[in-house]
C-alpha cells in the first residue's frame, strides 16, 4: 500500500457560504487547480476531496463543500450533501467574504461546530479587497489567493491548530497489549481473498504490531494449529471474523483470541455498544428490519459475507423472518427509527469521527448496533471470549 489510506487520514474540510472562496483556497492550500472557481453563486456542487501530505502534521483529506446559503433550485440538496460531511469532519475550516462578512451565517456554523466538538479556524478571504475592523476576530487569518504569504500564514496557523486540537487515531493494539508481545494473524487465502495483496484490517494490523514493537506472525488458518505448538509464548491471536468459530476450536482456551473486525472496532468507535448491540439478537421480532451498514462497494467478499452469511447466520440463530437492507458508503439514513437492529461493515474505511458518529446515531434513535465482526462471534457463542482482551 503506497498512500496512506483515506480512513487514517485527519479530514479537513472547508465550509462558508457561496461565493466566499473556498474553491479558491482549496485549490491554493492543495497547489493544484482542482476545483473549478468562478464569480457565480453555487459553482461548486458536489464535495471535492484531496489526499494530501500537510508538511509539518501529516496526511490529511481536504475537502471543498457545496456553499451554505445556495438558493438556486437544487440548493437544498447540494447543502444536505455539504451538512453530511460534517459527520466526517476532523478539524472545520470556515470561510467568510471579507467584503462581505455575514456575521448570522458564520454564528450558525459556529455553534454547529461546537455542538458537534469539531474544533475550526476561521479565514477571512479576499483580503486584497479590502480590510474592515475584526479586532474580535483575533484568532482569525485573513488571506488572499493574490498573496502567497497570506496562505503560508494560514497554512501554519492551521497546522498549529490541527496538532493542538485534533486527537491521533487509536492505535489497534498499543493499549492493549506490552510492547514485547507475539501476537498472531490468521489470514485465509481462499477463493475471496484478493490476488497478490492483503486487505487493509491486515496491513493495517501487521503496521500496528511494528509501530508498537510487538511480533505479527501471518499464517493461513491451515497452519495455525501446528504454529501454535512451535511458537512458546502468543499473547493474543487475531482472526478474521468469518472462521472465528472454526480458529476459537484451535486455539486452547489460555491464549487471548480476538478478530481484526473487533480491534477495528475498539480503535474506532465504541466495542463496548457493539457487543451490547449483538445482543438485540435475542430479542428481534418476527419481520424485525435490520440496517445492513457497508461504507464501500469495492470488496466483493464483502458482499458475500453481509448479503449471504450473515442474513443466513441470523435467521438460523433467531429461527424468524427476517427483512435485511443495505446502505452503501455515505448513504448512512438519517431516519433509523424504524430499525430493529443495525449491523455495521468493519469501517476500515471510514475515519473514526464517521464511525463514532454513526453509533451515536443509532443510540438516539435507540436502535440496538453492533458490527459484522462482533454479530458473526455473538451468534458463534464466542464473543465473551473475543472480548477479554479488551477488559481492563
Ligand atoms: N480578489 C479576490 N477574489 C477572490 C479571492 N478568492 C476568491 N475570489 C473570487 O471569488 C469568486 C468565488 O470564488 P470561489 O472560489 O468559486 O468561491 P466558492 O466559495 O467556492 O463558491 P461556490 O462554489 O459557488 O460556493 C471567484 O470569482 C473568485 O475568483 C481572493 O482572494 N481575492
Ligand atoms: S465494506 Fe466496510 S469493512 Fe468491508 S472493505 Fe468496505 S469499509 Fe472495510
Ligand atoms: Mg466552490
């Protein structure tokens, strides 16, 4: 894997009104004309985003939004698609026409960023046109796409910001385990495995083990009984998710046993809600409706897992009817009322503002929610187990 993936990076995303030039400053921050500019209301319509390296924080994904305060026809829509970033959002850059200060719509913002703890920066832009009094705004930068210093000020300032106020992602084992432990990975190379590359939980996993100074020993489950005998000292042995059942009879009770689904889970959101949620299993109606939640289309094996294994898992554990439907990627519904249980994809790759925000979600609408990982070893009779490595 040569970039760092989307989901690991700090989501940056610039908000404002139309016209106040965020496209402008999207394009100058990212060095490149990627965003189409111009003096009409509206140009920019569907959300842009760029992976990039911030010299001096690190890998982020900047994104250019639909403006707030459209009132063109399809307006209302460009500004749902605009408000739902807000649900990925890491750090909120908002953007006001120096010329044109509107002070209502930036207190809007303002609050709304505050209620949902995304720490932001203001940027007055078009500083060349002119310069009126903003001695409240100390805090602010003020820039002009005309003026390369303005935006290395603003780069830095932004920087500063990012490093003060933006929390790293947990790391998958670091609190976990002691640094000098062997973990091992079962890996299944069968039919749905992809050629020539592991998936990102693995990499991801194996980046961790070094990261943290611990052993990561790959092995097919095929071999997993026989490298158990050789190693003499495992302290954790991870699997994925779909032959939890047949790895839990190999490994002896003694030795920790988790899924990468579930340190995925741990790191990102919130295991302790995802176990309780698995839990809902044994109370669904007949008919209950279940939320099937995936955040990407791209892996087939996926597919397989959360449109045939699962559904067929829970309907011989419940012995009832149940309806399964499925969102894709950003198409998280805002109504989940009337679900009976939702069951989220692994995550990997979504950053972990999206996943906590999902859960929270799902606990104000008061519907149960757990994940593919933590459903599968629920139904397997094995999530007690899976979940002592993260009892403290
Ligand atoms: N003079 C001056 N003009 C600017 C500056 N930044 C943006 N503009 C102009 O302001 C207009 C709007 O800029 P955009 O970057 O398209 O603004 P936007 O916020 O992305 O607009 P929407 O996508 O419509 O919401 C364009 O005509 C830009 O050339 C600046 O720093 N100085
Ligand atoms: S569907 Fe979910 S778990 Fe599967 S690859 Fe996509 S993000 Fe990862
Ligand atoms: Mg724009």
């Amino acid at each position: 894997m040569e970039k760092t993936p989307l989901s690991l990076r700090t989501h940056i995303t610039i908000f404002g009104n139309t016209n106040s030039g965020k496209s402008s400053l999207f394009n100058k921050i990212i060095g490149q004309e990627m965003a189409i500019v111009s003096e009409q209301e509206g140009t920019t319509t569907d959300p842009v985003t760029k992976a990039m390296e911030l010299i001096g924080f690190g890998p982020v994904a900047l994104t250019d939004t639909a403006g707030w305060g459209d009132t063109t026809q399809i307006g209302d829509k460009r500004q749902e698609k605009t408000n739902k970033l807000l649900d990925r959002t890491d750090f909120a850059v908002y953007t006001a026409d120096i010329t044109a200060f509107d002070r209502t719509a930036y207190e809007d913002a303002l609050a709304e960023f505050d209620r949902r703890k995304i720490p932001h920066m203001l940027v007055f832009t078009k500083s060349d046109l002119g310069k009126p009094d903003l001695k409240e705004f100390t805090d602010a930068v003020c820039v002009s796409v005309k003026d390369d210093k303005s935006i290395e000020e603003l780069r830095n300032k932004l920087i500063k910001k990012l490093t003060k106020t933006v929390k790293e992602e947990k790391s998958l084992l670091g609190g976990l385990l002691l640094p000098d432990a062997t973990v091992v990975l079962v890996i299944p190379i069968d039919s749905e495995a992809p050629k020539g590359r592991l998936i990102l939980p693995q990499v991801q996993l194996i980046r961790d083990c070094l990261d943290n100074g611990m052993r990561a020993v790959c092995v097919r489950d095929t071999e997993l009984a026989k490298t158990l005998d050789e190693l003499k000292k495992i302290d954790l042995v991870v699997t994925d998710s779909q032959i939890f059942k047949k790895v839990s009879e190999i490994v002896p009770e003694r030795i920790k046993l988790t899924s990468f689904s579930m340190l995925l889970a741990n790191a990102k959101g919130d295991i302790k809600t995802l176990s309780e949620g698995a839990k809902a299993l044994d109370t669904l109606p007949d008919k209950a409706r279940i939320l099937m939640a995936e955040a990407c289309t791209h892996n087939t094996s996926h597919e397989d897992i959360g449109r045939v294994k699962i559904p067929g898992m829970l309907r011989k554990y419940t012995g009832k009817e149940l309806e399964f439907e499925y969102s894709v990627h950003h198409d998280f519904p805002d109504d989940l009322s009337d679900y009976d249980l939702v069951i989220h994809c692994g995550g990997c790759m979504l950053n972990a503002k999206t996943m906590q925000n999902r859960i929270e979600y799902c606990k104000k609408a008061g519907v149960p929610v757990t994940n593919y990982g933590v459903v599968l070893s629920y139904a397997s009779g094995i999530l007690t187990r899976s979940m002592e490595i993260f009892d403290k």
